[in-house]
C-alpha cells in the first residue's frame, strides 16, 4: 500500500466533531457536562465535591472540555466559574446527530 505524507483536508464540520468527539472520550469527562447542564454553572471546587477526584484531575479534564469549547470559563478572582458554552453545545449535538443519522 503506496502511503503518502500528503495532508488530508478535512470540511470544518468533519473537524469540528473530531474535537468535541476527543473532549467526550472520558467518562469523568462526560459526567462534569452532565453536572454543569443540570447546575448551569459552578467552581472548580464545586466539582471536587461532587467527584472523587484530586482538584489536578478535574482542572485537567475541565482544561479539556475547555479546549474543545464544550465549556467557558469566567474568573471570579481566585476562582473560575465554568458554565456549558451553549453555542458550542448546540453546534456538538447537531453535528453528533448528522453523523448517526
């Protein structure tokens, strides 16, 4: 098989659900946005009560979630307070629901 180091472009939208595919690939993961869609918003503190985690653990994951613009985060000094990204949530399902149609 002839293998090539060519770059694969890929539509946005193909991209996108790779992204928000990698962000939900954890359960501990999936399990905060499940938290953060019935709570509408909370501290990362809040988190480590809720989950028997270390605060490095949920931070990395929230960092993730973050990352993939499932979440947002708003200081309020010294703490973040993180809420769903509700376009970005809106964006994910239907993407999710176009590829399983």
């Amino acid at each position: 098989m002839k293998r090539s180091l060519e770059h694969i472009e890929y539509k946005e939208d193909t991209e996108a659900l790779a992204k928000f595919a990698k962000a939900l690939a954890h359960p501990t993961r999936i399990a905060i946005l499940k938290h953060l869609d019935a709570q509408s918003c909370c501290f990362t503190g809040d988190l480590v009560e809720v989950f028997p985690l270390a605060q490095s653990t949920i931070s990395q994951h929230l960092k993730e979630l973050k990352n993939a613009g499932l979440i947002q985060g708003e200081l309020k000094s010294p703490k973040i307070k993180y809420c769903i990204n509700q376009d970005n949530w809106k964006l994910a399902k239907s993407l999710f629901q176009q590829f399983f149609d």
